[in-house]
C-alpha cells in the first residue's frame, strides 16, 4: 500500500511539471510576440535646442505716429485694422492759424525786401555824391551799415517764412512706413498739445518686419550660434513650421523665478503665406549640428541599468543581452557609438 502511494505521488509531481513547463512555455511565446525586431541601420541624426519664445516687431518695424505741432484733429483717415502705405495721410489738423502766421510771416519778408532795396539804392547814392565831393566818408558807412542790416532781416525774414511753411506742413500727418494700424488715441475734433514729446496719433506696426525672441536656458546657450537654423510653431498654425535663423543672442540674462534665460532672436527667413502677429506664442526647435550617415536604432529599443544602456539583439534565433555606448537623440532615434553592427537585428518592445 505505502508503494502505491509513493507512485501515486511521483506520477503527480510529474504531471504537475509538465503543466507548469508548457504554462511558462506558453507565457514566453506570448511576450516574444508582443515584441518586434527592426534593424540597425544609417541615418542622419541631428541635435536641438527646444525654447520658447514671442513674436516681436522688428526695431523699426512698430512706429507711433505722432504730431509735432499742437491743434484739433480736423481729419482722422485711418481705423484699426487699415494698410496703409508709407507717404499716406493718417490725420489732418485745422491749418488755419498756420496759414494765417505764414501769411503774416510772407508780409514781413516782402516789407524787409522792400527795406533791401531802399538801403541798397541809398548806399550807391552816397558813393557817389562821395567821388564828387557832396558826402562824407561817414555817410557812406552809415549807409553801407543800414544796408548790411537790412539784408540781413531779409534773411531773418526768409527763415520765418521758411518754418511757418514746415510748421503747416507738420498739420498734415504721414505714415513713416507701410503697414497695419494697430490702435488709435486720438479722436476727430480734439485739441493735441505739442510739448516735449510729441503726441501720438496712432501705433503702426509692419507685419512683414517680425522676429522671434526666444528664451534659451542656461544650460544651452553655451551652443548657441548665430546664423543656426531653426524651425518654430505658433498655436494659431500648430502643422505649420515657418523657418528662420538666429541673428543675436543678448548678452545679458533674463531672471524669473530663479531660473536664467538667455534672449536669443530668430529671423523669420519663411511664413508660409501665413500672417503672423506680434505678442503670438511659439515653439522653437534651434538646430545646433546633424550627423551624416551614423548608426542607429529606436530609443525605446534601449533600456538603462546603473548609468549603463543595453539592448537585446537576435543571433542565430536566440536574444541576447549587449552593451552598448550611445551618442544624439533625435526624433525617436539614438546614435550607436558602439556595441552594435549595421544590419543587426534588436528587439523592441
């Protein structure tokens, strides 16, 4: 009886190792066929600098337009929103008392003219009476002395003239530059007073004159060139990237919150047939350098254990474990410095 119980006992244990052998069998066929293999192969590999930065205008492109002289808004001929072309009138002041003043100011000059002349017709008398003896020779300076004074009124009365006429000019307002009218400050009917800043009619911005200021960490600047290329989204146009290339890295840092940025601005060199505008979000990918032709494989084929990365390759049927030493990242894809062979197979998960 105790031997039947005794091969009774060896039977199940047995039967219970086969059972549990073809479950982890089974298991291990099931996760082998979650997984796939792809191949090492070449490829160009690139490293960035990711940022964010703000649409800006370029220095010139964003102009307030003011007026030199004091008056009431008689015209106002832009609204928010107007292209305007440079040369073209955004507003007219009342030019009446500029008128009247060049008016009055004309009136002098033809009086000093007229005094010239008198001055200079008496200075030729005088020389003359003096060769015949009728005149002293102190007649004649006084009148070359009269002569001198009354051309140089002349002249006096020239430069009135002269700034009355730009001071009338200065009724008319003109755009400096072409583009949008972005606010407006002023109404038609009120009184502008010209102190020593000149009041500002309107703000006029060139859309077609932007640059991106981006805030580059740190860590990165060092990296940082100018004439490297980039690329940047806004969130109004999320698939479309619009090209550019840094023109100046600022000097000084800039400090929120204990963190150190670096301005570096971005040349849009492409648009896209998109109109960008100024205070616009956007998402910068600076492109520091590309490598040609280097060994690589997906970055989620690669785990890391104590500061060291593996992968796991097929031989002959059969996964392996191997060390590997990496270099950039880019797009999903890590560089293979060593470790593995072009045309190997890895696995990924």
């Amino acid at each position: 009886m105790k031997k039947f119980w005794f091969v009774l006992g060896i039977a199940l244990i047995i039967a219970a190792a086969v059972f549990f052998g073809r479950s982890f069998l089974i298991q291990e066929n099931d996760n082998q066929s979650s997984s796939r293999t792809v191949s090492v192969v070449r490829r160009d590999i690139g490293s960035s600098v990711l940022a964010t930065g703000i649409v800006k205008p370029l220095v010139g492109a964003e102009v307030k337009v003011g007026s030199r002289v004091s008056g009431v808004v008689k015209h106002l001929r832009a609204q928010i929103g107007d292209l305007v072309e440079a040369g073209q009138i955004i507003a007219e002041l009342d030019d009446a008392e500029f008128k009247a003043k060049l008016d009055q100011n004309m009136a002098a000059l033809e009086r000093a003219e007229a005094d010239l002349e008198y001055a200079r017709i008496n200075l030729e008398r005088q020389r003359t009476l003096l060769k015949e003896d009728f005149t002293s020779l102190q007649e004649v300076d006084l009148a070359e002395n009269a002569n001198k004074i009354a051309l140089a009124q002349v002249e006096q009365a020239k430069a009135n003239v002269k700034l009355a006429r730009v001071q009338l000019g200065y009724t008319r307002i003109y755009a400096p530059i072409s583009g949008v009218i972005a606010s407006i400050s002023t109404q038609e009917g009120e009184t502008v007073a010209a102190s020593l800043a000149a009041p500002t009619f309107v703000n006029l911005i060139d859309l077609k004159r932007l640059e991106v200021q981006t805030f580059v960490d740190e860590t990165d600047i060092g990296r940082i060139r100018t004439g490297l290329e980039t690329a940047f989204t806004v969130d109004t146009y999320p698939d479309t990237d619009f090209l550019g290339t840094v023109t100046a890295i600022y000097p000084k840092a800039v400090i929120q919150d204990n963190v150190v940025n670096y301005i570096v601005t971005v040349g849009i060199t492409d648009v896209e047939d998109k109109i960008l505008r100024p205070e616009m979000t956007a998402s910068v990918n600076i492109l520091l350098e590309t490598r040609k032709n280097v060994l690589s494989i997906p970055t989620s084929a690669i785990t890391r254990e104590r500061g060291e990365r593996f992968v796991t390759v097929l031989e002959d049927g059969n996964l392996v474990r191997r060390k590997i030493k990496i270099g950039w990242k880019d797009d999903g894809y890590t560089e293979i410095i060593s470790g593995l062979q072009e045309g190997e197979e890895v696995v990924v998960s």
